[in-house]
C-alpha cells in the first residue's frame, strides 16, 4: 500500500499541496512566531508557499493571524519574508 502524503492548504493562494512543498509558519507554546524548516517544531502551525507573493495576500487577507490565533507585529511579517527569500534563493 502506498504511503499517504499529507495535504496542507496554503494560507496566501488557498491551494491545497503537499505538506513537503509549503513552508510552516508556527507559533510556539511560549508565543514565539518563527519558520519551521523540518515541521516539526511544537506549537501551532500554519502553511504557506515559498512564494513571497502568497505571504502577502496571507498579511493582507489575516490570514496568518486567523492561523495562529495572535496578533502578529510587522517586523515579525518583515523577518518571515526575509527567511523565505532566503530559503528560495538558496
């Protein structure tokens, strides 16, 4: 039987992809907000694209604050976009 791979939707474009193909943006128990590059970081996740343009609909639209259930400050937004373009360049 072959191995189910877990879907996750995109918060910026709503598209439904595979869990490995989005970056996970969580907030940690201690109300931390940061990238979790393996996905296994505790506390509560939500996915994105590595698309810069799906973090700004998700910013435009609260989507991520929805998510995450916190207000999320700008510099945090700025931070995130700074380490997505980091992760697609490289």
């Amino acid at each position: 039987m072959p191995k189910k791979i877990p879907i996750r939707q995109c918060l910026g474009c709503r598209t439904q992809r595979p869990k490995r193909e989005l970056i996970r943006v969580v907030r940690s128990p201690d109300g931390e907000i940061s990238l979790d590059a393996r996905g296994k970081a505790n506390g509560r996740g939500a996915y994105l694209c590595p698309d810069p343009a799906c973090l700004k609909k998700a910013v435009k639209s609260r989507a991520l604050e929805r998510a995450l259930e916190v207000p999320i400050p700008e510099e945090i937004y700025a931070r995130l976009a700074s380490q997505m373009e980091a992760r697609t360049d490289g």
